[in-house]
C-alpha cells in the first residue's frame, strides 16, 4: 500500500501555478499525461497594507497539458505546455487568448531513503506572448527560470498511505519583473483505495518591485487548495477541487476551480 501512495504522490498537481509533479521521479521508461484545467475570478484585491479593496473584475481561464517521462530512475523530463484566457473589466477593460507559459526542464533525485526522497528539479518558462501593452498579459510575457529543491516523505497514517512534500524555489524573471521566492506544500491520503485527498498551500514573495507587474511594486500572495482524486483504472485518474487567495500584498484575490485528468503509462 505504501508503494501505490507513492505513485500517487507522482500526480500531485501543483496548479494554479504550473502543474508540476512532487519530490519523486518517475522509473526509466514510464511516463504520465496530467491535463488540468483551472479558472478563477477575482473582484478583489490585497492592498499594500494586506488588506481588501474592489477592484474591476479579473477572470483567467488555463488549460495545461504536464508531459513527464523518466528518462533514468533518477532523471524526469519536463514539458509543460498551456493555453490562456485573461479578461479584465472596465475601466481596464482589457481581453487575451492565446498560448500561457510553455516549460522545458527536468527533475533529478539526490537521495531516497526509508520513505525520503530529496531532488532538485530546474526547468525554462517561455511566454506565449511578449505583449507589453496589453494589461490582460501583464505577468505573463517575459522568460523565466525555476529552480528549485524538493523533499519528500511517504508514510502511513494509520491504516492509510500518506505523504507530504515541500518545495523550496526561486524563480528568476526577465523584462523589469521582480524574481520570487515561493515555497509549495502539499498533504496527501490515500482514504479509500479509489480517493486520495490532497492539501495544498502555494506561496510567493517577491524580491523587491518591478514596472512589468500588475500594481508595479512588491507583492505577495498566500494560496490554499483542496482536491480529492479518484482513480478509475490503474493508469486513468480525475482530480477536482478548488483555491483561493487568503492572504497577500498588491495582489488579487482570486477564487478559483481545477479540474484534471491525469494519464500514466
């Protein structure tokens, strides 16, 4: 039971930032296919003081396909490709669709050992859009890079299979946008042997401001989301859940859906 907790904790889906899997690597030759797609909405937003205030309404539509392949038992590949609809209400009265950030990259485990698994995973976000005077693409039009340490811990809970896995990054941006610090937490249990149950906090800070954000100063954002999986067959699972922005600092308050479908072969 311990082993199939572990393949779950290979789909952790970390949206709704990109829908990167947890601490493990896949085994040489297998892959998975996790196809997520979220939407949110914001009327709201986090002043620099943290605290609330309206703001015209902000909707953001995402589809992304996570294509991982275990390249060696140490070495995942990463492909992450995504589509994009942001629509902004007057007086900003702004509107794009179009192709999200596309991730190249790979994850590399250092260590596992008794139910410890320690990697480091790096990966190249490329913009579907280089669009500066646009403000529904504000955020999204400059290249990135990710890097980031990742651990995690599988184990019982009594009776049922459970892990946890942090994730510690720094992410780099181009194009006067500040770089940020983010830290991803997830909890996983396996309740019944169909339905996991996943936990999930998603956190960033920026370092420091820059003109190519929405409010162009500092920010930061605290997210929750809670999912329940279920798995239809040995290799096909369906993922839905939902977030929100409890906390931050010029930034929106976004509520927001996932839905997924996850594939492993």
């Amino acid at each position: 039971m311990l082993e199939r907790c572990v393949w779950f904790s290979l789909f952790v889906v970390m949206a709704p930032s990109s829908a990167l899997a947890g601490a493990w690597t896949l085994p040489q030759g297998a892959g998975q296919v996790i196809t997520t797609f979220s939407t949110s909405t914001a009327t709201d937003q986090f002043d620099g003081g943290g605290g609330l205030a309206s703001t015209p309404r902000y909707d953001k539509d995402e589809l992304q396909a996570l294509f991982e392949y275990g390249l060696t038992d140490r070495l995942t590949a990463i492909v992450d490709p995504g589509l994009q609809h942001v629509d902004i209400a007057a007086p900003t009265d702004a509107a794009r669709s179009g192709l999200g950030y596309s991730e190249f990259g790979g994850r590399f485990q250092f260590l596992q050992s008794d139910g410890w698994v320690l990697s480091g995973q790096s990966t190249l976000r490329i913009p579907g859009t280089f669009d500066t005077s646009n403000a529904a693409a504000v955020g999204y039009n400059e290249v990135e890079a990710d890097f980031r340490a990742l651990i995690g811990h599988s184990f019982m809970l009594g009776t049922m299979p459970a892990f946890t896995d942090l994730q510690l990054a720094e992410r780099v941006r181009t194009d006067e946008a500040p770089s940020e610090f983010r830290v991803d937490g997830t909890f996983g249990v396996q309740v019944l042997p169909r339905w996991l149950l996943l936990a999930q906090s998603f956190n960033v800070i920026s370092e420091g401001g820059g003109s190519n954000t929405i409010y162009g100063g500092s920010y930061e954002y605290y997210k929750a989301q809670l999912s329940a999986v279920y798995a239809l067959t040995p290799t096909w699972s369906l993922q839905a859940g939902g977030y929100t922005t409890y906390a931050g600092r010029n930034a929106l308050q976004e509520n927001g859906l996932i839905f997924g479908i996850w594939r492993r072969f």
